[in-house]
C-alpha cells in the first residue's frame, strides 16, 4: 500500500517516505533541490545526491536562503545505494537509477510479488553536460512529474540553446557590459559554467554555485576554470552566474551597465522574461518537456500512470491516447502493487 498523506507520500510495505517535506525517521530522497530535500533521521539516496545533500545541509548554515537550503542536520545519517546496485527491503527489492535532472538525481525502482513501480523524481530525458545520462525501465506503474506537461513546451535541441547563451554572453562583454545569468545553484548553474567554460568565456560564481561546483568535481564532473566572486577583486570583465533568488544585482555589479538573463524552461512562455524581471530568458531545462513525458511512456510502457508536480490537464491529454492515467490527489490510498 502507498499512500499520499500530509503531502508526502508514503510506502506502508516498506515504512518508507518519499521526498518528504517533514522531517521524517527514513526518507528516501531524489534529488538535492529543497523542494524534495530535506534533512531526516534517515536519507535513502544516491551516492552523489548523498555527496550534494551534505553539502547542501552544511550550506544552509553559511547562506541565509531559507526558502531555498534544507536546515542543517548534522545527525542525519545517509544510506547511499549506486545506481543499479539492488538491495532486498522485507519482500522487495528496491534499485536506484538516473533521472538525468541534476547530479545524483535519481529514479527509484520497487519491485514485488505485485510488480513493478518506478517513482521518477524529477526528471530528463535528453543528455545534459553534467547530470549523469538518463535511464527508463519498464515498469507497471510509474508515479512521474509533469512539469512541462502541454504541448507547447518543446525545449530546443541544448546545443542550440548554448550557442545562443554564448553568443549573448559574448556580445555583452564586447559591448562593455555585465552579462548575469541567473540559474539554481544545484544542477542549471553548473550546465552553466559547462556551457559558457567550453567557449573559453571568463566566469564569475556566487559561492553556494561554488560550493556545489566542487560536489560535481568530486564527482568526476569536468567542469571549466571559474572564479570564485569576491566583490573586490571583481573588475567588470567576467561572466556573472549568480541564483536566483531575489534577483538582485551582485555588489560589484551595481553601478556598471549589466545585462541579465534567466535560465529556465518557462522561457518558451512569451510573458516569462517580465514574469522574472531580466532582460531575456533562454530555455534550458532540467526537466523533460512535453514529447519527453509521452516518449518516457512509450519506453517504460506501464499499466498506470500516475502523476505528480505539474498540469493536471495532462492526465486527460493521456487518457485520450488510451493511457491510464491519474492525478495524484492528497491522502489518496492506492494499492499500487
Ligand atoms: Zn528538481
């Protein structure tokens, strides 16, 4: 039996939680972003969403984000799995796999005398330049996120979307101005630097994108050469990558003509770059967009679908192809094995 209860969802069979917001005795965790990250007595993860969800539970104590940190945990122990490394839980058997959204993202697998359910976390199927490639199994049941789930959210090819970064970035810097990219510190800040770096630009970090840069390196992650943003030694001549929260202007920026731009997948909305108050927004997601989410179904070829985070419409542009398809409703009781 899962269930949805407080928000949370919750897997009886296995006394397990899922990206809770609560703290919780044992959690599995997907991902390092806040809103499915949290500190518990227990964190089930990946063993690179382990490595970012330390760093991050350290970080809240150094940055005053709390919209955006988990609070620290010291105490919080981590129970790491490598992908495709199964493990036996009382009758199942659970096996962690790449989501492709972020390092360490991760999918989970519960398999049982009833079948089948893969849990997606948040997810991407396209190749990105410093998440791990994405996996899809077939499965009977799949609980996945619809952020993107309308048609007009066809994310342009990557490449395509950091030719036009570069370009602007470049143009802005021969034009003496500042060019800001605003961009989550865990996963779009690091495509980032990887994107801008491979073009030889000259890069300037905030020090939580900094901090979880390291996690990527540690990792194995190739990342280009970047500075570390102190506002002294800052001359006006680098690239800012900088997070998003608040949007407001680096010290060192504030008085010199600057250019901004939002990294996001909203950026296919034609209000968006005034919904965020930059100059321009470019397209770059961590997340599926809408072929992505049809063709994840063709690949895991499920029985049930069942959906979380995004347009409930969805579940009805499902259906009318003949998928049995659901939304994730609060304190639902589904027997899902
Ligand atoms: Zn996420």
């Amino acid at each position: 039996m899962f269930s949805l209860a407080e928000k949370s969802l919750y897997v009886a069979d296995l006394d397990l939680w899922i990206d809770s917001m609560r703290p919780r005795s044992r959690c599995y965790v997907s991902h390092g972003h806040a809103d499915h990250a949290r500190a518990h007595d227990v964190v089930v993860t990946s063993t690179n969403n382990a490595r970012v969800c330390r760093k991050r539970f350290g970080m809240a104590a150094t940055y005053r984000q709390p919209r955006l940190l988990p609070k620290p945990r010291p105490e919080t122990v981590f129970e790491e799995h490598d992908f495709n490394e199964p493990w036996s839980l009382g009758e199942h058997r659970l096996t962690l796999f790449s989501a492709g959204h972020v390092l360490g993202s991760a999918q989970l697998l519960i398999e049982g005398a009833r079948g089948r359910f893969v849990y997606t976390g948040d997810f991407k199927l396209e190749p990105s330049y410093t998440a791990e490639p994405a996996e899809v199994k077939p499965c009977d049941t799949v609980l996945m996120e619809c952020t993107y789930g309308r048609p007009h959210y066809v994310f342009p090819p990557r490449a395509e979307v950091a030719a036009e970064m570069v370009a602007w970035a470049r143009s802005a810097l021969e034009d003496g101005a500042v060019p800001i990219f605003y961009a989550y510190s865990l996963g779009k800040a690091q495509e980032a630097l990887a994107i801008l770096g491979a073009a030889g630009l000259p890069l300037t970090v905030h020090g939580a994108i900094h901090s979880l840069a390291s996690v990527y390196t540690e990792a194995g992650v190739a990342l280009p050469p970047y500075e570390h943003y102190d506002a002294d030694a800052f001359d006006g001549t680098r690239i800012v990558v900088w997070p998003p929260s608040g949007r407001v202007l680096p010290k060192a920026v504030r008085g010199r003509s600057a250019r901004t731009a939002t990294l996001t997948g909203w950026a296919l909305d034609k209000n968006m770059k005034f919904r965020y108050g930059t100059d321009t927004a470019f397209p770059l997601s961590d997340h599926a967009d809408f072929p992505s989410l049809l063709r994840y179904i063709e690949l895991a070829q499920p029985k049930k679908v069942l959906l979380n985070h995004g347009w409930r419409d969805f579940v009805a542009r499902l259906r009318r192809l003949g998928i049995d398809a659901e939304y994730l409703e609060a304190n639902a009781q589904l027997a899902l094995f």
